[in-house]
C-alpha cells in the first residue's frame, strides 16, 4: 500500500513517536527492576549477615551502588551522640586530624551531614569545600539522613565520585535510607538488649514486636518455613492479604493445604533445593493460585536460615507480585510488535540513524527489501553505497536551531536510481539523544510524469495561444508568466513586454486592492470565481471584463500560480445600462401617477382632521364665554393631533423614515382600545362583533404600529359594507402553527402565535384585486377618498413583527383578513425601558429655543417656563447665533428648530459648537430625509426628538441633555 504524499509523514511520525514511548517505559521497568533489585539486596544483608559486618556490607553495597569512593554509615547512640560502626577504611587510613573519632555528639555535629541530621533533610554538593588541615580531600558530597517516624536515628554520607551528584542521586541514596529505616531501628532496639534486668527483657520484646512490625510492613510476602515438614510458622502481613488467608490460616500448615497439587508439589521441590543446597534460590517467576483473586505471578527468593550447628533450621522465603508487571510488559510486547508490523507495512523507506556515528538504528521492511539487512551499518554505506557520509546529508538542515523542524527535499538515489522524496526530521530517541528520522517517499513515476506534463505544457500553450479569448497566467506576487495572443493584442503589447511585469498595474488603483483581495480568497476547496471588473485598454479608455479565475495549489496547499479567462463585455454593460435608465424612467413615471393619488387621500384624511380640530375648539370658545367646562372639546382636540401624528406616522413608516418602538404588548388591550374609537365612527348599518380571548400571553410589538393594523382593516371593511350595511366580526386568539402548518404558511415558523381575524359581510373582492391587495398606493376607493397606503403599511408592520398576514375573499359574500403576531414566550429576554412614572422632570436652567414659526415658539416659552425653566427665544437663526456671540455661557443648553432660513439647525449648532463645545444641544424637526439621531450626534449634538413637541417628551429629553 502506497501512503498519500500529504499524511504519510504524518502516520509515519506518529507511530515512531508511540515507539519510542514503548521504549521509554521499557526503561522505566528497568529501573523499577533495579530498584527492586536493591531493595533485595538490602535485605538479604538484614536477613543473612551477622551483626558485625552488617554495617560494613550496607555501607559497600552503598558505595557500589552510588559509584561513590568515600561513605560512611552512621547511627544515632541511647545518649543522642552520632556513632559511625561503618567507615571507608580510605578515609581513617588516609585522614591525618588530631584526635579522629568515630564518635560525634551533637555540639560537634558540624557542615552539610550536621545540617542533614538537626533539619533531617538531605543535601549534596559538588564543590567546593573547605576542611580542616589533615582531613581528605572532598570535592562532592552527598549526605541523607536515616529517619524513622520523623525522627533521625542515623545517617549515610557518600563523596568524591566522579561525576557530579544531582536530584536523581539524592532521591535514590533517600529510597535506600528510607528502606534501612526500620531495619536499623530494629537493630537499634535489639543492640539495647544489654542493659540490666527488666529492662533488658522489655527491650527485647520490644525489640520483637518491632521486628514482627517491620516484616508486616515489608511490602513483599515474608513466609518461614520448618526444616523438617515444611510447615508454615511465620507469615507477614502482606502474605496474608495477597493469599486471602489469615495468618492463623497459614501457620501450622504446609503448601498442600492451600494450593493445587502441581503447584504444590513445585513449591516443595524448590524448597527441598534450597535446604540441601544451602544456598540462595532466585525463582523469576512462580505462579501460584491464591484464594480470591486468582492467579498471580511471583518473584521468589528462598534462603536456608541454619542453626547453631549449620543444619538448615528454617526456609525464609521473599515473594513479590509481579502480576501487573508481567501483563505490562506482554501487553508492551505485543504493542511493540503491532507498531513494528505497521512501520513494516508501510511500503515507503523509513529509518533512524545516530547524526554523529551515522549508525543505522532502526530500519523497516521496506528498506530490507530494497537495499537488503543493512541495519547497524553507516547510512551512507548500506543507503548510499558511498565510503564517506554524503555531501548532500541534511544534518545541518534539521539539528541545531532547526530541531523539531522537518526537511523537505529531493534527490535521485544511485543504487536504484529511482527519485525519492525526503522528509527529515530530528526526534529524541529513548536513551535521550537526539537522532535522525527520515521517511522516503517513492517519486520516480511522478517524476516521469512531470517530464511528459512538460512536453504535454508545451503543445498545452501553442493551442491556447490560439485562443481567441484572453487567457494569462501570473505568480502570487503578480509576475505575468504567461499570456496569449489575444490578451497581448487587447493591450497592445507583445509578450516580450508583458512577461515578468506586475499583472496589477493593468488595473485602476481604486480597484487594485479588491482585485487582490478577490485572488487571496480563493482557496483549495473553492479554487475556482467568475467575477467582472474594470481595466484600462491600450488607448487608455476604461473598459469592462469578465474574468474567470483558477488558483493552482501545490501538494502543500500553497497557491503556485493563478490562472485567468476574460473577454470583453464593455458593450454588453453598456446596454444594460441604458436599459437601467429606461426602466427607473419608467418607475419615475409611474410614481408620479402615484403621487396624484398619495395627494389626494392625504388631503382628504388631513381636511377631516383640521374639521375636528377647527370644530371643537370654536365649541370650546363658545363654552368658555358661557363659562361652561370644555374639558371634552379638548380632548376631542387632542385626539384629533393624536390622529393628525399617526398620519405622518403612517407615510413616514411607508417611506421607512421612522423606527417602530416594540415592547411585550397585551393585544387585546390594544383592540379594545380602537373598537372605542372605531365605533362612533361607523354607521349604526354596521353591527360590531368581538370576541377578546382573555390569555396572559404577549407579543412584542409597537402599539400604535398594531392600533393602526387594526384600524386600517376596520376602515377598509365598514367601507365595502359601506352602502348596504353588515357585520364586522373582530376575534383574537392564540393558535399553536405546526411543522404542516408552516408549510402552508412559508413565512412562518413553527410556534406559537396570537391570531387577529377582522371578516366582514361586504362586497368582497375578486382575483386581480386579490394579488394586488398589499402593492403600494392600490386602492379600490374613488379620487380623494384616502391614500392607497393602508394595505401596504399593514403588510409592511405585521412582517417587522414576523408575522404574516392572509386575506381569503369572495365577490358578493366578504372578506376576512388573518393576522398572525408571534407569541413572546416567558422568560425571553428584551430589552425595553420602561415608562417613568410620577411627575415631569424639571430644572432652573437657562434654555435659548429657535423656531422660525412664532406660534411655536410662543407654545415652546410657556411649556418650558411652566416646568422653571429660564427661556429666551429667537424666531431668527442669525438673530440667535449674534446672541449665542455675545454671552456664550449665558445659556446651559440649545433647542433649535432643523429646517429655518439662512441658517439652519445644523449649521447654527456648528457654529455654536465652534464657540462653545460643551454646550448641550437639543435638535427638533418635523420631518427630514436627509438627517438622522445618528448623524446629529455625530454632528455633535445631545438629542434629536420629533414633532410635534409634547411636554412629557421635551422634559425628559432636557433632563437626559443636560445630565448626561
């Protein structure tokens, strides 16, 4: 199997890395073992050395272990002095100081081993010292106390190796202190035997119990045996519990009793080995069955413990479980031998070498099948055939300041002579140097393939320099390195002149860097855009093009070329845009058609409100001179300017000049409200129905925007049961719309929803009027009677709302109109502010008001003045900015007009602003296309409110202004 090019690095690298993690832990069951090893040793010393050389056989095996020239063994006497029984005979021979003892109290406990003993911790060093004259020479030192229950009762010092000492040495030389802990207690104890009477027998069971103390915490299996029937008599801890079987169990006993006969049968035949040979038996593996956890596997000591006479008395017996150990490394084993079998099944060279010797440290199969079993032999022998390392090794390339870097090269191997492609890299081999990988990817048929690509390019460039399209070809810096005749002859140009120019200055600097950033998008998965864009031609006229564009990726997804396919579509853009300017003369046309109709229902429901307006307050004139109230004239006044609003409201909405103020809204509130307003309106022909479902739940919607949905519906059905009367059914209720039924209804979504039904009984319409019901400014009314926005606006707000709205209609029958507003669900999160309730905020300010329409103005005073404020007012823009000149901070803050002559409310707040930046600003306008909050903030002004001015809204609006 052939590895793809672009993973196989990859594969590769990743299994040699989980190879090299095999042999890491291989290691580290190496040192477990050596530490077990030691640990063994120690106590075989304990068990099998009498009490005067034990001292002295530690403290060898010590050195030995530490590769250390110097040591001693200390121990802590009953009367606290340090005694050292074991001293290298180097350093009593050859130490030349006055007075030398083995024997230390603590007053003399002095440099880094005094330290080890007060602290009870562990030092080292490795230069250099001071001693006293006559002492030897040391130049490192390591020194660990002995301690047993957080108190030190001896000490081990090691020096002068050749090598430095280190963290490593220390936690070792600290395992083996830790080890000989209750082992040299226990001797303590037992070397206290010699006082007098009571005591001594005290010391001695003392020294007993702790001697059994320390066998139950050995972690190995401690078992004796007699000579004779091979009975168990002592069983530590540790046995107990990895048998299952309690020492009473045990004791008494002998290996039949418990295990298999074959099992037992081997145990008693090593055992009989042990006591006739009278030797250490090691047995590296001994399994055994054991009560409740199966089988395990143990590593097993036997030694004859002998008596008086040198007869074998006892068998002592030291097992560990080995049982993980040995699934660990059977499962490493066939781990490794798996990983081997994949490196040997990938059929690309792959090997590792030492950059130093350039010995072969690893090959797989496929170089064995290649170059033959060349493993331990010089890279450049066995891969080469050369007698010297190569010239063009990569050695440099990938060590050094390149390291964990790979090398990516070519070459032609000369035993084979087939092309390789190389992947070179540095890794760290387990025993922690750092060696050379390479995987080598057979290339020698693509090369093959490249060279007839060439041959085929060639002809490949005579066909498309025929071409009657321009095709050219350019590197990612812009280098033209390919053009037709074609695109040479639409510059004018030759290609001598063309090649190796920047493809970019064919293209107007304002278009340059879109152009660039088209080519930068293009990418592996999308490599391939048709775009069109403007260029200058070879008489310096600005042309239109049409391009499609290929990028071409190398096998590292690195773009090497781009491509490119145009042709000239000047004429074609230019058709289209006469034809554009054909039809938006068109759309003018038949907007001014509109306009007459807009005109005229404006004027209509703008007359009917001026009669409201100019009715009620002659009533109220009359009233007041008859002193009665006239609170009712000035309501109706007030509803007929609530109207008079919503009208604007309404062709601003349609002409998208406002924003809608949402907030969770109780739909029913808001019918209830309009049926009031409706009814009086409506003849008593029309009866009015309602049914108001009473539900909790919200939408979130502008009222007014709703309140004129509904309106706008009512109106439109009492006008086609206008001359013959009928029923107007109004119902609001909530429905839950399906996965079905939002199919049927595509701009919905599935959910919950309130539904508004207005259906009358009136003349109904038939098809055409039907699709054409929501166009804008179609109407079915006569001239004058309203402005054929209704429906439009209608469909308009309930689709803001995401909802939608259905119209079903029959001639002669009615109509019935659906509104579908999307039920807000409890616990959704909006964003509203909230109405503040209590009286109008007010101040003591000093406020300049500009309004070139004195009534205003007059109505603006006595608003302001009413709430304490200070006001002078100019109904001349120029008038105000002289007065503005003349005391800049006689005012706290500005509310001007928008729209006044000579100067308007923009430019009076610029001039203003100039003076005086601080100065809060308010702007006011009824209407403007051309102005927005947030262009008149970033002008440098406060606030920005519509007309016309209400008293709550232009208190609050000063207060924001001027706290901020």
């Amino acid at each position: 199997m052939i590895i793809p090019l672009i993973i196989a690095p990859a594969i590769s690298y990743f299994f040699l890395k989980m190879f090299m993690q095999l042999l890491l832990t291989e290691k580290a069951l190496r040192k477990s073992e050596h530490d077990l090893e030691i640990r063994n040793r120690i106590a075989n010393i304990f068990l099998t050395i009498s009490d005067e050389e034990f001292y002295g056989e530690v403290s060898d095996y010590i050195l030995e272990v530490m590769e250390s020239k110097y040591g001693l063994f200390g121990q802590i006497a009953e009367n606290g002095h340090l005694i050292i029984p074991s001293l290298s005979r180097d350093i009593w021979n050859e130490c030349q100081v006055p007075d030398k003892t083995t024997a230390f109290p603590p007053e003399k406990w002095g440099g880094l081993w005094g330290r080890a003993l007060r602290e009870g911790k562990s030092f080292y060093s490795n230069g250099p010292f001071h001693v006293p004259e006559g002492h030897i020479s040391i130049f490192r030192f390591l020194t660990v106390p002995i301690v047993y229950r957080e108190n030190a009762i001896g000490l081990i010092s090691i020096a002068n190796r050749e090598t430095d000492y280190d963290e490593q040495d220390k936690e070792l030389l600290e395992s083996i202190a830790g080890y000989i802990a209750p082992i040299l207690m226990a001797r303590l104890q037992r070397d206290r035997k010699d006082f007098a009477g009571k005591r001594a027998e005290k010391a001695l069971r003392d020294s007993e119990m702790f001697l059994n103390a320390v066998v139950d915490n050995i972690p190995d299996m401690i078992f004796v045996k007699d000579a004779d029937e091979l009975r168990f008599v002592r069983f530590n801890k540790a046995g107990e519990n990895l048998l299952g079987y309690s020492k009473d169990e045990l004791v008494g006993r002998n290996d039949y009793d418990f295990f298999p006969k074959n099992e037992a049968d081997f145990f008693t035949q090593k055992d009989r080995e042990v006591l006739s040979s009278g030797k250490l038996l090691d047995i590296s593996e001994e399994p055994i069955q054991t009560k409740y956890r199966g089988e395990k596997i143990l590593h097993t000591k036997k030694i004859p413990i002998l008596d008086k006479n040198g007869k074998p008395e006892y068998l002592l017996g030291i097992s560990e479980d080995i049982t993980e150990r040995k699934l660990a490394e059977e499962a490493l084993y066939e781990e490794r031998e798996k990983l081997i079998s994949i490196f040997d099944s990938i059929d690309e060279v792959i090997y590792v070498s030492d950059p130093e010797t350039y010995e072969l440290l690893y090959v797989n199969a496929k170089i064995h099948q290649t170059f033959g079993n060349i493993e331990g032999r010089k890279c450049y022998e066995g891969l080469q055939g050369r007698d010297t390392p190569c010239p063009f090794c990569t050695n440099d390339q990938i060590f050094g300041k390149n390291a964990g870097q790979p090398y990516i090269w070519e070459f032609q191997n000369k035993i084979n002579m087939r092309w390789y492609r190389c992947i070179d890299k540095a890794i760290k081999w387990p025993d922690g140097r750092m060696v050379r990988y390479e995987l080598a990817i057979d290339i020698h048929d693509r090369k093959l393939a490249e060279e007839a690509f060439r041959d085929g390019e060639k002809r490949y460039r005579a066909v498309v320099n025929d071409m009657p399209g321009m095709i050219f070809r350019f590197l990612p810096d812009g280098t033209l390195t390919f053009v037709n005749s074609a695109y040479c002859n639409y510059f004018g140009k030759t290609d001598e002149e063309l090649l190796g120019r920047d493809f970019f200055q064919f293209i107007p600097k304002t278009d340059q860097e879109n152009i660039k950033s088209h080519f930068l998008s293009l990418t592996r998965e999308a490599p391939i855009m048709t775009y069109e864009h403007q260029v200058m031609a070879a008489d310096g006229t600005i042309r239109w093009q049409e391009w499609t564009d290929r990028a071409i990726f190398d096998e590292q997804d690195r773009v090497i070329e781009y491509q490119c396919i145009g042709k000239d579509i000047t004429e074609k853009k230019l058709a289209l845009e006469e034809k554009t300017k054909l039809v938006k003369q068109l759309e003018q046309s038949q907007k001014m058609e509109a306009i007459g109709t807009l005109a005229g229902g404006i004027a209509h429901d703008f007359n009917n409100i001026l009669q409201a307006v100019l009715g009620y307050t002659e009533l109220a004139r009359q009233k007041h001179q008859a002193g009665k109230r006239i609170t009712h004239e000035l309501d109706m006044v007030s509803k007929a300017g609530t109207r008079a609003t919503d009208l604007v409201k309404q062709i601003l909405s349609f002409s998208r000049q406002t924003e809608p103020e949402r907030k969770p809204s109780d739909i029913s509130l808001i019918v209830q409200e309009a049926l009031k307003l409706l009814r009086p309106s409506l003849p008593t022909t029309i009866e009015i129905r309602q049914e108001i479902a009473d539900t909790p739940d919200t939408v979130l919607a502008d009222p007014t925007q709703i309140h004129q949905v509904l309106m706008n519906l009512c109106t439109n059905a009492a006008h086609a049961m206008m001359d013959k009367g009928g029923v107007l059914d109004i119902i609001l209720d909530s429905v839950v719309i399906g996965e079905k039924s939002a199919a049927q209804h595509v701009e919905l979504n599935p959910g919950r929803y309130q539904r508004l039904t207005v259906s009358d009984t009136g003349l109904g319409m038939d098809k055409e009027t039907l699709i054409r019901i929501f166009d804008p400014f179609f109407t079915t009314k006569e001239k004058g009677k309203g402005t054929g926005m209704g429906m439009s606006v209608v469909h308009g707000i309930v689709k803001s709302h995401g909802g939608t709205i259905t119209v079903y209609s029959e001639l002669g029958i009615g109509s019935t109109f659906h509104v579908y507003l999307p039920i807000l669900e409890p616990g959704a999160d909006i964003q509203q502010s909230a109405a503040e309730p209590g009286t109008l905020p007010a101040g003591m300010e000093r406020i300049l008001f500009v309004d070139d329409e004195e009534p205003l103005v007059e109505l603006a005073r006595e608003m302001l003045e009413s709430l304490g404020y200070k006001v002078t007012s100019r109904t001349s823009s120029i008038e105000a900015m002289e007065l503005f000149k003349h005391d800049p901070h006689r005012f706290d803050l500005i509310i001007t007009d928008l729209t006044m002559p000579h100067l308007t409310g923009i430019e009076l707040s610029n001039e203003i602003i100039k003076i005086r930046p601080d100065i809060p600003i308010i702007l006011c306008t009824g209407f403007s296309a051309t102005i927005t909050p947030e262009k008149a903030k970033a002008a440098g002004i406060r606030e920005f409110v519509m007309k016309p001015l209400l008293i709550e809204q232009i208190a609050k609006t000063i207060r924001v202004a001027l706290d901020g």
